[in-house]
C-alpha cells in the first residue's frame, strides 16, 4: 500500500540494446511496478573494462514510479536484465504536476493492496 | 524574487511530439520561466490505458529552472500543453557549477522582480 | 578517499557537439572522476543571448559519479570545456541498486587514495 505522500521516482536504467528495454519497460507497466516508461533513444556508453577504456552502442529507458515500489521494480529488472550489473538509479523528484504525482501513485498502486 | 541559494530543478516534461516540445520550451525561456530549455530527441513511452498497455512516440524537453520558479513554470506548461495529464517531474540539482547556478538564477528572475 | 555511504550522483552535462562530449567523457573515465558516462543523443537547446531567443544544435552527457568526487570532476570538465559557462548540474540518486552504487564509488575511488 502507498501513501499519498509516497515520494516519486525518475528511474533511469541503461540496456543492451533497444529491444531489450522494451521488453524490460513493457514487464515493468504490465506489473504495476512503473506508471510509465520512456524508451530513450541510443546512446554510447564509455566505462573502464579489464583496465581499458571501452566504447559501447547501449539503449536506456527512463521508468516513473514511487519509493515504496523501488525495491520491488529493482529486483525484477535485475531478474529480468542480461547485464550483470545495469546501472540502475533513483532520482527524487522534489516538485512535480501534483496530479500527474497522484497518476502515477495510483498506477503503480498493487491490486491486491 | 529569488534569493541566492534557491535550489536549481531540472524539470523533465514530455510532450505530444518535437513542435510542441519546441512551442512550449520557446515559451518558457521567454517568459522567463526557465533560463534555458533541452530538447530532447523522440522517445516511445509504454503506459496503460483503459486496461492495455500502450506504446506511442512523443518528444521531451528538459526545462532548468528555480524551485521560486516551479510553480509559475508548471501552471504556465499545463495551460499551454496538448495533454490532459503531462509527465512533469522536477528533479532537484544536489550540486552544480557554482557559475551555472547562479546563471539560472539570473535568467528566471522576474524583470519586474 | 570514499566512505561506503558516499552518494552517488547522475551528472548532466551539455557540450558544443558529440565529438566534444567524447572527448570530455573519455578522460573523465579514465581519470576515474566517473564511473562511466552515457553519450546522449543531440538535442535542441534553446537560450536567451544578448536579449534574442537562440536555439543551437548541441549534444549532453551523463556522468556518473559521487559526492566525493563532484568538485573535481566539475573543475576537470570547465578545464576541457570550450564552453564559458556549460551547464552542469548533478542530480543525487535516492535510491539504486546497492551492486551498481558500490560500483560506481570503487571505480571513482582514487588510485593513490
């Protein structure tokens, strides 16, 4: 169960490739975990890998939810990723639309809550 | 009026396609509202709607204001928007360039502040 | 030197062009003053300038990093900059997953620290 109070989530999440986000973003609306995702377009990834600097084509998205549903979103894009470790952050938002806030409150509310 | 340690937002805004993204950041930065706008290449959002969920293309555009701003800034992007219930979250900047800050704090401040 | 509890930040930064964001990107990772950063597709960006409303082709950055090492990568950026005064803002993560933050604070932890 949220409160009306739950704060909301801007999660940023990176994937290997567009497909893959899509089937990841859609998992995560089908099961209430996010009121909606938005597929980014491509970007290129740098990171240090085995001590070199590598260059990667990857895809991200963007999922709205709220704090009291983190965890849960976060555990199933882990068991649903093909990446070791995505990166995988939280950004607060401070203000916002107070009913696009309550939309996405209640979107991502449990049936069974 | 705004103070100098009034928190810089980057408020994040989805749109029905890149004219409006444009129409409504042009606005903004205009009437001060924001000091500068993004905007962003297309995304696909994924949402559910009457029970299904749906994908669609729409734009975004990231608008760098103040949290003195916010308020102003989000009634001034609900009445000029196409969407019953746009996506518009702020995120708050924990840190930043001490010159960018103070350089969105210029912009937005109102001219017959 | 970073503590466990270090926060880790989602940098955002705007550049003249992609090549310039590649370049600026590269020695961040390689300097460990990020983790990693995502090349961002170009965007508009749209700006007042002596008076006129501006609207340039531009490209952004995401760097992400921690607290600890916000102020030097901040100075290590306007050093690379060819802008005067880039936008540069970091947001904090709330929340993310507990292997990526931990991650995220070993890559940019310094070699002689």
């Amino acid at each position: 169960m949220t409160t009306v109070e739950d704060p909301v989530l801007w999660v940023y999440v990176t994937a290997a490739d567009a497909e893959e986000a899509r089937r990841i973003g859609r998992a995560l609306v089908e099961e209430r975990l996010a009121a909606c995702v938005n597929l980014l377009p491509g970007h290129t990834a740098i990171y240090r890998w085995e001590g070199r600097i590598e260059e990667a084509a990857e895809a991200a998205f963007v999922a709205k939810t709220t704090a009291a549903r983190f965890e849960a979103l976060r555990a199933r894009i882990r068991a649903l990723h093909s990446y070791t470790l995505p990166c995988l952050l939280a950004l607060p938002a401070a203000r916002g639309d107070a009913e696009f806030l309550a939309w996405v409150r209640a979107e991502t509310a449990r049936a069974e809550g």
